[in-house]
C-alpha cells in the first residue's frame, strides 16, 4: 500500500510536476474501481481528485495496518497535513499534500471536510459493531460523504442541493463496499451490518464470521442492497446539477458499483467467499455508457 513518504527517504522538496505525477502513479494503482471515473476528468480536477483520493487512501491504511499501536499519533500527523494544506503550507517533501494544497485553494475545500474524512477513520480504531443504520450512516457520511462533497467542489456545482446528493451518493458507495468486502473485514473483526438488522433476520454473529450464516442472509442481503439502490437513485440526481465531464466520472464510478451491487443481489453468499468485483472490459463499457448518457 502506498503512504506517506517516510521523512527519511523523501527528498527535502518535490517540484510541482513531479509531485503531480506521484499523485498520478499513485491513483492509478490504489484507486481500482474509481480510477476509471477520474480519466474523463479535465487535468486541473483530475489531478486534484488524484490528491484528494491519495490523501484518503493514505489516512484508510493506517486503520488496517499493523501497528496499531501507534496509529493515534500516525492519524494525528495526518490531521497535521490536512490543517497544513487548508493553510497553503505543506511539507516541501510531501508530494500529496503538496497537490492537495492546491487543490484545497483552487476550489474552497474546508478544512472540516478532511477532518471530518479523518474523524471516520478513527471510528474504525475503537468500533467495530453498529447497532442501528443511523449509527452506520452516520459513519458513511464520515468516510464516504465527506469524500463527495470534496469532489463536487472540485467539480464546481450552481446548487447546494449538490453536496446533499453527494452524501446520499456516498452512503450509497460505501454501503455496496460493506456488501462486498463482508469475508475482508470479518477478517480484521469488523462487522459493519447494523445488529438490528441482522437480528431482524435471524443472522447471527458468529456464523456470519465463520462464512456459513443461515437461510436468513439472503434476506438481509436483499434488505441492505434495496436501502443502497435507493440511496443511489436519489444521490445519483447529483449528475444533473454538474458540469457533463464531471459527470461522466460519476456515472462511471457509480455505476461501476452499481453493477457489483448486482453481482452481490444475484449471488448473496459470493461476498462470503471473495470480493466481487467487475474484469476491466466491463469497467470500460460502463465508462463509455456514461459518455454516451
């Protein structure tokens, strides 16, 4: 996984290009699934959603790494470049948070916004359970929300109902991810499905970590992935109230989701075996749907 530049590796300064390029490097490799959305982007947005996308995957892997430990101080110094960037004062030697700062200024990103994507992966370092859906789209809104909203400035919208469609949107991709990577975060001890939910249709705890819950999973399945279809049918109204080319990457990214949701609908207990996920053929035809939509 890629991180932040080690201070002893790093070099004292990383001209603007260079750093672009890193961020671009970066992307591409990490981003999967949302990296085709980004390359219908004009270069100015694409290289500032490639900083923002870094920055949050650089925060996102320090909730699964290893020496937990000392993950409160490794979150803090990224609270530190995110107040740093806000400030137009990133580390010389931080090609990300060198982006990011731009972008930060070009397009009125608050500061709160990336506390805020911060504030969501902490949750993940002392809670691993949610009793209720408002417990769990709360979090949503924290790690996949406030990502959105970033983006819509980025992208530039007339109406404010935008960022509201963006949350929705959010919740929506981050909901398809709890779907999808059910076997993953059982395996770092995560159950993200609220327990009233599974309670609801007799799902219990410990089948679902050992891989074999009973007849009730498909319901609840069914459930969770009908809440997500709604969420993306009202946060996808986001697309009409953003310039085309930013909405192409949108549509692209959503609907690449879109279509695992389906694959998950269609085959309930594939997430208990493996992550679903579409072949780059497949990602490509929805991209070209969203330009020609």
């Amino acid at each position: 996984m890629s991180r932040t530049w080690d201070r002893h590796e790093r070099p004292a300064r990383v001209e603007r290009r260079a750093a672009e390029r890193y961020c671009q490097r970066m992307a591409r490799h990490e981003a999967g699934n949302f990296y085709w959305g980004f390359v219908s982007l004009p270069h100015d947005q694409r290289v500032a959603i490639y900083a923002l996308y870094d920055f949050a995957r650089q925060v996102d892997d320090e909730a699964d790494a290893a020496d937990r430990p000392h993950l409160a101080a490794s979150l803090e110094r990224h609270r530190q470049r995110a107040r740093a960037s806000a400030a137009g004062e990133p580390d010389g030697g931080d090609p990300v948070a060198l982006v990011l700062a731009s972008a930060v200024r070009r397009y009125a990103i608050p500061e709160s916004e990336l506390q805020a994507l911060i504030d969501g992966v902490q949750t993940d370092l002392t809670r691993t359970r949610y009793a209720t859906w408002a417990d769990l789209e709360a979090y949503c809104r924290l790690v996949a929300s406030t990502i959105g909203r970033m983006c819509v400035r980025i992208f530039g919208f007339a109406e404010p109902a935008a960022l509201d469609r963006a949350d929705e949107l959010g919740v929506a991709l981050q909901l398809t991810n709890i779907l999808r990577d059910v076997k993953e975060d059982g395996e770092l001890g995560r159950v993200y499905l609220p327990a009233e939910d599974r309670e609801r249709f007799g799902v219990d705890e410990a089948d679902l970590l050992a891989g074999r819950p009973g007849p009730g999973w498909e319901a609840l399945v069914d459930f969770e992935a009908g809440r997500a279809r709604g969420l993306f049918a009202t946060g996808l109204r986001v697309l009409q109230l953003i310039p085309h080319r930013p909405a192409v990457c949108v549509g692209t990214m959503a609907g690449i989701y879109e279509r695992i949701l389906g694959m998950v609908e269609r085959e309930p207990r594939l997430p208990l075996r493996r992550r679903a996920s579409l072949s780059p053929a497949a990602k490509a035809a929805v991209l070209v749907r969203s330009w020609i939509g």
